[in-house]
C-alpha cells in the first residue's frame, strides 16, 4: 500500500537532514522506475515483456497443452475432425478441445457452422444433438453422424466455427477471470483448461469451475488481493483435484499433479519453454518459442 510522505515536525527533523532524505528517495524512486521499465514490467527474469494468454505463441502452447489430455498429441490442428465416445457419460466427445453431445457445446459448434454453410451435412443431425443434449445418447447419430463430422473437418467454416465456440464458451471467459485475478499466462491457462474439462457450473455428478475457483479463493489470497501467485495456483489445482475425484470418469489426475504442478513449481508463470510434462502416464515436451 502507497503511503503520502508528510512533511517533517519542526521538533523531529531538521530542514537540510529532511531535504537529504528526501533527495536520496526519491533517486531511489527513479532508480527502481529505470528498471522497471528496462525489465519490460517482467516478473519472470528474462528481461522480456510479460504476456498474456490470448498472445498467439502463448496460445498455440495452450491449445497443445491441452490437446496432450484430450488427444495425447501436440497436433492440436490435427483435431477438428476427432469424434468418438470415450464412456463418460457426455455421449460423443469431438474436435479440437472436446466438444460434447451430452452437454450442448457440441450443438452449439454445429450452430454456428449451419449459420456460416447451409445445407452442410452436419445440419441435418440438429434436431438429434437437441434431443440427446443432457444425455449420453447417439439416438439420430451414430456412423452417419461421425462420418459428416469428420468429414466436415476439411471445411475452413467448420473449423472457424470450432474456433470460435472454444473462444466464447471457454478460451475468453478463462482468460478474463484470470487477468482480473491478477494471474499470469500460467494461471490464466490453468484457468482456462479447467473450463475445458469442467465447464463453467456446476452439473449432476460434477463441480464446475465456478466452485473449484471459490474454494480455492477460501483457502489463499489471489494476486489481486496481495496473495502469492503460486500459493495461490496450487490451492486452486487443490480444489480441482479433489473436484476430478468426485467424478469416476476423470478419476486420473495427472492432468493436474504431473503437468500444470510442475509448472509451477518450476516457476514457469510466464509458460516458459521449454516445458516437460506428462498426461495419462505419457510424456511431452514443447521446445523453443
């Protein structure tokens, strides 16, 4: 907390002591201004200016963080055509971060590509993604329906209207959680992959991520409100753990204890490659930029 220097009592200090005090300070001042600025506001050491998520070097690194725990791969460009049920309950899980039958964000990514091309092939299974919404169900899907959708990969539309629901439901929201709680790229993508395994609320069976974010803020003090970044981090990956142990599908928690832990304990709040971590008993690793 800032303080306004007062002037000096009469009886306390004399004006020439005052004066010298007052003149060693502020090149004190000055100085640490000098340096802030030559340091580019960077937290981090490098003398690099420090970056948010939503820069695209730092959000390729995320979309390949996440696509080693969803895919097992850093092609994450790869994905857009992905498709199948992998028994959690959400009925099909597709595209470049998950998107699912089940739980409507999937329909929504559909939606937007009739919007954009229609009379896509996609089109003609929105009255069955609508039905099976809530559920695991392929009623009205099936082979025809993960055939289009693969197919529908190779379409740029397709793969903008991937993009743009992985943005508005996920990617954006994360990030501006993050930034108004003081958090680094680090945290910011530890926010947003959270989002994308956990959604936002609250469901039958499952702690979203609007929970695991006020237990967190119960047990440490966000940047914003003074607390250590990775004090803070590591109460927040806490709660998700014990979040991910609530649901029998997502029992594995090396998405968090082997991967984004790491990171922090390394210290690596800016994302700093070269990054190594493991998924699923799998190991990565992302070199350079």
């Amino acid at each position: 907390m800032s303080r306004t220097l007062q002037a000096p009592h009469p009886g306390r200090l004399h004006p020439p002591a005052w004066h010298a005090w007052h003149v060693k300070h502020r090149r004190l001042a000055l100085a640490a201004a000098a340096a802030l600025l030559l340091s580019g506001c960077s937290g981090n050491g490098s003398g690099a200016p420090e970056k948010d998520l939503d820069d695209p070097a730092k959000k390729d690194i995320a979309m390949r963080l996440v696509s080693s725990a969803e895919n097992s791969t850093l092609d994450w460009k790869g994905q857009y055509g992905y498709i199948e049920d992998i028994g959690d309950g959400r009925g099909y899980t597709a595209g470049i971060i998950g998107f699912c039958s089940g739980t409507g964000d999937m329909l929504k990514v559909v939606e937007r590509y009739a919007a954009k091309r229609p009379g896509n092939a996609l089109q003609a299974f929105l009255p069955a993604l609508r039905s099976v919404r809530g559920s695991d169900s392929h009623e009205g899907l099936g082979d025809p329906f993960t055939a289009a959708w693969k197919q529908a990969a190779a379409d740029t539309e397709f793969r903008a209207a991937q993009d743009a629901e992985r943005d508005e439901s996920y990617f954006d929201p994360a990030v501006e959680r993050a930034r108004a709680d003081g958090l680094s790229a680090l945290g910011q993508f530890v926010y947003y992959d959270a989002y994308v395994m956990h959604g936002y609320g609250d469901a039958p069976g499952t702690v979203g991520f609007r929970t695991i974010r006020a237990r967190a803020v119960a047990a440490a003090d966000t940047p914003s409100e003074g607390g250590d970044e990775e004090d803070y981090l590591n109460a927040f990956l806490d709660s998700r753990v014990a979040a991910i142990r609530k649901e029998p599908s997502h029992s594995d928690t090396s998405r968090v204890e082997t991967a984004q832990r790491v990171f922090v304990r390394e210290g690596k709040l800016q994302l700093e490659t070269p990054l190594a971590w493991k998924v699923y008993g799998e190991s990565f690793r992302i070199d350079g930029g």
